[in-house]
C-alpha cells in the first residue's frame, strides 16, 4: 500500500498554530492545548527536508498507550483524542486531527528534560568516556558503550531553546525546579522508565533510555506532558542482535542515520531531504515499533 503524504504543516480552521516544536504543532484550545503531531522528522537537532508519513499518528498512538499504562504511576495530560470532543473550531477537522492529535491540559512545563537510562548509549557514554561519570553518578570503570547498567539512573538535562540539550547534575537541576520537586519528579520517572523497560523487552525491545517532560497546572498539581516513550523521546533497540561494545542499530532512525552519512551532511544548514527508499523504510521502522509494542496496528 502506498502511503498518503506526509503532514508537514498543519493550518486549522484557517488558523496557524500558536506554537511549534519541532514536531508538533500546538493551538489554544481555552484553557486546554491541542498538540498536533505532524510527520516532521529530526535528526542532530534539525528538522530534515522531507516527512515521514503516518510518523505523527504512531507518535501520538504510542504516547496515548503510555498514559494510558502509567497513570497509576502519574497523573498525565492527556484529556482525550476524540476529535468529536474537541472544542470549536477543531472538532470540525477531523480528516487533519484523527489519530494524529490530543487534546491536553495545558501546564507550566518544568524547565528540565527527565531522562531515565538504563544502558549506557548517547551523550551518557560520552560523559562516561571523558570523566567516569554521568551526571554526578560515578559510575563503575570498564563499561562498553551500549552496555546495561547496575540499575536505571536519573539524568536530567537543560532545555536548549536552540541546539542540544546539556546534561546537568541533580543539583543543578534542583537549583532550577527546587529540591523537593526534583525529588518527585526523579522518582518518577525512574519509575515510568521501569515500566516501559519491562513491556518493551515482554516485546523483544531495549527500552536503552527515555526523556519525559513534567509540567504543573495553575492548581499546582504536576502532570507528566508532552510525548511518551515514543521513538522520538527514547531509544528502541531490538533485543535480537543486541551487542554492547560500539553502537546499537536505532530501531526507527537507523536508515535516516546512514543516509546522512553517506553523503557527509555536515549537520549544519541546508537541512537534506531523503530519498523515497530512504522515507519509506523509516516509516516501516516506525510502524513496526508502535506494532510490537501495542500488540496492534495503527488506526
Ligand atoms: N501539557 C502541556 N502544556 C504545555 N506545554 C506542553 C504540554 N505538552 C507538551 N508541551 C510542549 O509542547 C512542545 C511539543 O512540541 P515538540 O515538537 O515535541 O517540541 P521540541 O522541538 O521542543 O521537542 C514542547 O515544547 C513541550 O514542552
Ligand atoms: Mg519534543
């Protein structure tokens, strides 16, 4: 079957949206926020040239499975992803929203990314190999890149308005949201990563790490946002053929990664567009993941 094209903008209602990250597309909906997820893709930071379609519906499908397998762990935003309950005008767009939006509550998003790792992979083996230590964990000498660590720690990270964001220790990051809330916010999230670790390898998956985003409503009551263990927000590798010592295959950006490569991008604009093939089999990785995951396909 051939794929419809990818969404790479979205104007509702004839409105554009008040807010874009580089995925989704935000519109005030009155006290409540309508995230869009579109099929943009990013890689090193910037948005490429070309989208990957159905990419924002299994974003926003995986996410609504994690909220809806966390929630006894932690109140989310997430108030529905019926487009028939959507407020005036956006319940009106079904054919652009179906499957591929939320409606949340908005929040005062905290000023710190949670990371959750589990293996020692990214910017973590980075930090490992320049000082034995990731954000102010000493961790064990000897590991490999790629290999599991003793237990799942905290990471916290600045949240770069442009560029990458930078790994901080607790105390800095509780310099920025306060002690008692980096406490909470710690121990949540190493129990949401817990969580998915254990349904992602009953699936044959390495959930390696993952980010979450935390935010508190005007009644001060904190609600995990944004995105869930998606593909974009974690990293996925398959069990099968699993190797620590160098670099696992990404399960979804791995074709998008060697393409890159191939033609030397310099990771600096003009941002490429990828080739159809190239476009395709990402949208293959993206489907597989959401597939193995939910034990379904994708509506
Ligand atoms: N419930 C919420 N309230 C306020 N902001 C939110 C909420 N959920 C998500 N966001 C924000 O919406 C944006 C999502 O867009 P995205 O494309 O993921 O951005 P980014 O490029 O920063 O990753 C992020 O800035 C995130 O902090
Ligand atoms: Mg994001």
């Amino acid at each position: 079957m051939h794929p419809s094209p990818p969404l790479i903008e979205t104007r509702l209602a004839g409105r554009l949206p008040d807010r874009h990250g580089k995925v989704r597309d935000l519109y005030d909906a009155g006290d409540d926020l309508l995230l869009v997820a579109t099929d943009r893709i990013s890689a090193f930071d910037y948005v490429l040239g070309s989208g990957i379609p159905d990419k924002g519906r299994v974003l926003t499908q995986l996410s609504a499975f994690w909220f809806g397998r966390t929630a006894d762990i932690v109140a989310n935003h997430l108030l529905t992803t019926d487009v028939a309950r959507y407020p005036a005008p956006f319940r009106d767009e079904r054919r652009a929203l179906d499957g591929r939006s939320m409606l949340v509550r908005k929040t005062a998003p905290l000023a710190i990314e949670c990371v959750a790792r589990g293996y020692l992979s990214g910017s973590g083996w980075k930090d490992y190999c320049a000082s034995g230590m990731v954000c102010g964990h000493r961790l064990p000498a000897g590991l490999r890149e790629s290999e599991q660590l003793p237990s799942p720690i905290f990471t916290p990270a600045t949240k770069a308005t442009s560029g990458h964001d930078e790994n901080i220790t607790e105390q800095a990051a509780a310099a920025l949201v306060g002690e008692a809330l980096l406490e909470r916010v710690k121990a949540l999230t190493l129990a949401l990563y817990e969580r998915g670790a254990a349904h992602a390898a009953s699936c044959g998956i390495v959930l390696a790490d993952t980010k979450f985003e935390f935010g508190l409503t005007p009644a001060g009551d904190l609600l995990l946002i944004d995105e869930a263990m998606t593909p974009d927000s974690s990293r996925y590798w398959p069990r099968d053929g699993y190797a620590p010592g160098g670099p696992q295959p990404s399960f979804d950006k791995q074709f998008v990664r060697d393409y890159l490569e191939t033609i030397r991008w310099n990771k600096q604009p003009p941002v490429p567009a990828l080739p159809d093939d190239v476009v395709l089999r990402t949208r293959a990785k993206y489907l597989e993941a959401f597939e193995r995951l939910t034990g379904r396909e994708l509506a």
